[in-house]
C-alpha cells in the first residue's frame, strides 16, 4: 500500500470534488443524483434518498455545486 494518495485540486491550488474537505458526496454519489434526476426523480427524493438537503440536491443538479473538475493532482503523503 503507497504511503501516499493523489487529490484533485483546481487552477488555484484547491481540492475540488470528493477530495474537498467538506464534501460529504463522493462523486460516483454526484453523479448517480444527476442520472436519477435527468431521469424524472424529484428534489424531494433525491434529497432523502442521499441525505442531504434539498438546496444542495439543486445545486448538484443544476451545476452550482460540484461542477468543477481537477485541472492537476497533487500528492498527499499519509501519516505511518
């Protein structure tokens, strides 16, 4: 196992994505909301189904949250 992990981080140096120290949403998570909410499933739905509130269902589903994507990775040294 490497003693090191390879985040996702923007223009600016910052994580982006489930590497991003609040994101309580894996991006496989992100995008499934996206699929089932382009197939007809509700704000309402997705938000219980997820556990998370309704205005960040609405951001994510309509590209206000979690729309960017890593421009470069960095390498993160685990503790031993």
């Amino acid at each position: 196992m490497p003693g090191y992990r390879l985040v996702g981080i923007n223009e600016l140096g910052i994580r982006v994505g489930e590497d991003h120290h609040n994101a309580k949403l894996t991006n496989q998570e992100v995008d499934r909301m996206r699929e089932l909410h382009e197939a007809g499933a509700t704000i309402t739905d997705l938000a219980l189904m997820f556990e998370v509130g309704k205005g960040t269902v609405c951001d994510i589903v309509n590209y206000r949250r979690r729309a960017q994507v890593p421009t470069r990775f960095r390498r993160i040294d685990l503790a031993q």
